[in-house]
C-alpha cells in the first residue's frame, strides 16, 4: 500500500449558482480549484429567520426526486450536462410558446432524458463530471453561505493528510468546538423517545432548507422541481402515494466539518427517534446513489455514539481524498451467517411496498460480510459489487443496526463508494469516559469520536494537536473507542443472528 505524505488538502471544485450550469466545466479538468472565498462579515452574520421547518409547505422549497419504482441499472444519476440541457430546452420551448402556459412558468422540471452512460463495470456512472445532485446541492450550499447561515467559515480550516499506510485527514477546525450545539440528552442511553422540548430540526429556520428528496411514483428518471410540485399543479403525474406532506428534507449543517455539509432527515415532521431503520437507509443510500460521486459520503450516529441531537438524521459530505477506513485490509466474516430481518420489519418501506424486491427472499449472498483486520476501531464493512443489490444491503446493514439499538449498543455508520460499501462501528466510547477510563491526554484533546472521525477524518480543535499529529498519534486516539475482542465477537453475532 501507497504512503502518503502530509499534503495540504483542496476541496472539491463546484459552481456558485444553478446559472452557471451553461458554463459547466468536468471535474477532471477543474483539478486543484478552490471553492469561493466567501466574506467574514456574512459568514459570522447568523441571519435570523422567523418561518420554521415546523410550518413547511409544499411550494417553499425545491423539490428532487428519485423514481420510487427505478429498475437496477436502468438509468444513470441525473448529471450536470443533462440538467444543463433540460433547462436550456426548456428555456427555448418556453419562449417559443410566447407565455401560452403561464400556469407552468414558476415551475422548472428537469429530467434524464434517454442518454445513458455505462461504465467499465457494467454499472452506470456520472463520466461527465459532477452529478446534477451534486450541483444543485452545493450551489445551494453556496447560497446560504453567502446568507451567513453558518456558525464559522470551514473553508477557512486547515486541512492536511497524515503520513502513514492509511493516510487519515486532520482538520483544525476551532469554530466547532465554541459553536457546536450541545447535546441535550443521557449518552448511555441509544433508545430514547423524541423530545419535543428539546433541540429539533422542527426549529430549524426554513432558509437552513436546501431542498426536499424522495421517491416518486410515475417516473422512470431523477427530476428537480425549483418548486415543490408533487401534488396537484403542473406535475400532477408525479405525485406521491400518501397526500399528508411529511417531507424528507436535505438541510445545510450550520456547524460544518467540510465542504458542502448537510443533513438528510426523513419524514421531518414524524419526529422520529434517533434509530436506524430500514427504509430510512434506504433512503440515505439512495441519495449517495443520486450524488454518484466517490467524494460524497454519508454518515449515522446512533444515541450514546455522538449523535447530539434525538430526531433522525444522516450527515454528509465531500472531502476530495479517501478516508483511512477505505484503505483498510478486510477479512471475510465466515463462522457468522446473515439470520435475514422477518417481512414484517420491511413493510414500512414505501420504496419496497411500491415495487417489491428482495427484502421476502432469504438468499443475501450477494452482500459481503468482512471485519476490519488492521484498524485501530474494530468494525465490520458490508458491500456489493452491483447496484442491483442496493436493497439488500440496506436490509442487512439495518438489520444488524437495529439489533445493537435494541440492545443499547452505541454505533456509527460509514456509506461510500457510492453507496456500494457500508462500514458499522459499534463503540464503547462513552461508557469508557464515563468509568474513568479513557486517558485524560485523550480527553484533552476534545476529539469527539464520531463517525467521521472513527472513519478517519480528525477534527481537531487545539493548533498543538493539529501541528504535531501523526498516524501512530491518530491510532492511539480511535483505539480508545474500540470495544475489546472479546466484547466485539459476541457483538458481531448478535448483528448478524439477533442472538
């Protein structure tokens, strides 16, 4: 395996606005781009907003959507170039009809269209640069960057990559240990009902809104919507099974790790607990699927490991280098078979219930089963080498996350590869600190374990630590939050069993 040196990272190159999508450039030919700088006196400005996500309506905010019945391998992501396309056709057909149809001018639907591109593999993949996803999401970002809607400037850390074989990241990111939000809730508890006193993205300010994400029936390709349309007016044929609007949105992270940080909460307004669940997987899989770019990846805390607040929620990101888990030797998991999830843990998922699939069949083959052999965090990776078996993977990785939440096991999930690999940490972190065992050099150091820092991304708030990190410093810190070998075996099997 290569070593790497201690580079100074670059962040992955987007564009400002949906504007620029005409001058859209490939990300390979964009190498070494920054994002824009965007000015002290906005990022620090904390623009109040009165409107709530409590309030939410259908027409105030975009809308992306995913067929909710796609077939595996049918249609690539919706790219840049298309969306570019769709909107420029678009433009042109509506100035042709001379304002015939005033009742669609508000409303802005992009489509595929019937191009396909195919990879080596035989999966279809963005070739053309970013994905349209990525586009829409960051220029998004970008807006409200400039709104002053973040709690610090994370274009402004510094960021570098360690030398060693595995090569983790370490930021120094100070903003986020004055001005994250403080959690409000019992850590040595991983079930813990919804707290409506308590923080909520309920109270989050609609302008944190990106834009909604989820399936749709009657639609073969990905759309977007500038406006959310889904029932009644111009895109009626699009709409959703279920007429009470209880949207999944995609909301901007005000205290960024990295570049373009967001947050996926599924059915906002169900107020769900914090609890990995089979359709809500699939639904972060999905969106990993949609971004289609190996920069793009997602993440889950579970209660008790560093979630810091109680209503369901995924994060994500892009950081232009591979984490250290994915350079990770892995070592096929053979004495434990998969024990598969009873149907009726699968009924709930509207995309399954709409088009059936693999969740009533017993062979989950196709989905590998490995350890982690030379990682300071003991874990398990799950993946599939086709998209085909995206579903059976999201039904085997909740499965086993919703056997550790039942037993009050803390975890954290790591989705990459666009969406082909899944990595599951259970951890003991908090219940070590809490015992008095982890040493307080560790502790002073304030890293909080999380999932992105248990997957190599080290969020470091003192200058000294930033300065003198090193791939053996970054071992020693990850190892504390290891269960032992003992404890991860019967661990492993109760993933796997539910015994």
């Amino acid at each position: 395996m290569d070593n790497f040196n201690a580079t100074t990272m670059s962040r992955v190159p987007t564009l400002i606005s949906l504007n620029q999508l005409a001058d859209y450039s490939p990300l390979d030919e964009m190498e070494g781009a920054s994002p824009p700088r965007v000015e002290a006196n906005l990022v620090h400005a904390m623009k109040p907003c009165k409107s709530t996500v409590a309030s939410i309506t259908r027409d105030a905010t975009p809308c992306y959507l995913f067929p909710a019945c796609r077939m595996p391998n049918a249609v690539p992501p919706l790219s840049a170039e298309r969306l570019a396309a769709s909107q420029s056709e678009q433009q042109k057909t509506m100035s042709d009809s001379d304002g015939e149809n005033d009742s669609n001018s508000d409303t802005q639907l992009y489509g595929i269209g019937e191009y396909e591109t195919e990879s080596a593999s035989g999966e279809y993949a963005s070739t053309l640069g970013q994905s349209a996803f990525d586009d829409i999401l960051l220029s998004h970002w970008e807006d409200r960057a400039e709104l002053g809607l973040f709690r610090y400037d994370v274009t402004e850390c510094a960021t570098k990559v360690l030398p060693g074989e595995l090569g983790f990241v370490a930021q120094l990111n100070e903003g986020r240990a004055l001005k994250k939000r403080p959690t409000e809730f019992k850590i040595d508890q991983v079930a813990q009902p919804f707290d409506p006193t308590k923080f909520n993205f309920n109270k989050a300010g609609i302008n944190e809104v990106l834009f909604t994400f989820g399936a749709a029936t009657g639609i073969a390709t990905s759309k977007y919507n500038e406006i959310d349309a889904t029932i009644d007016g111009p895109s009626a044929d699009l709409a959703v099974d279920s007429p009470m609007f209880d949207p999944n949105l995609v909301l901007i992270n005000v205290s960024p790790i990295e570049y373009g940080h967001v947050l996926l909460v599924p059915s906002v307004l169900s107020c769900l607990e914090q609890k990995l669940t089979l359709p809500t997987f699939r639904l972060a899989l999905e969106m990993i699927r949609e971004a289609d770019n190996p920069f793009f990846r997602i993440g889950f805390n579970s209660l008790g490991a560093f979630a810091t607040i109680n209503h369901l929620h995924f994060q994500a990101y892009y950081l232009s280098t591979a984490f250290a888990v994915e350079r990770a030797t892995l070592s096929a998991v053979t004495d434990v078979t998969f024990v598969p999830p009873s149907p009726e843990m699968n009924a709930a998922c509207p995309m399954e219930s709409a088009c059936g699939g693999a969740f009533e069949e017993s062979d989950f083959s196709s989905v590998h089963i490995c350890t982690l052999a030379d990682y300071p965090v003991r874990g398990m990776c799950f993946y599939i080498t086709s998209i085909a078996d995206i579903a059976k993977l999201a039904a085997v990785v909740s499965s086993c996350c919703e056997r550790m939440h039942d037993a009050n096991i803390p975890h954290n999930v790591f989705v990459c590869d666009r969406g082909l690999r899944a990595f599951v940490f259970p951890q003991c972190f908090a219940a070590r600190q809490a015992a008095g065992e982890v040493p307080e050099s560790v502790l002073a150091t304030g890293v909080n374990p999380a999932v992105f820092e248990i997957s190599g991304h080290l969020v470091l708030k003192r200058k000294e630590d930033y300065d003198n990190a090193d791939e053996t410093w970054a071992r020693n810190i990850l190892s504390e939050v290891s269960l032992d070998a003992p404890t991860f075996s019967r661990v492993v099997s109760l993933m796997l069993t539910g015994k």
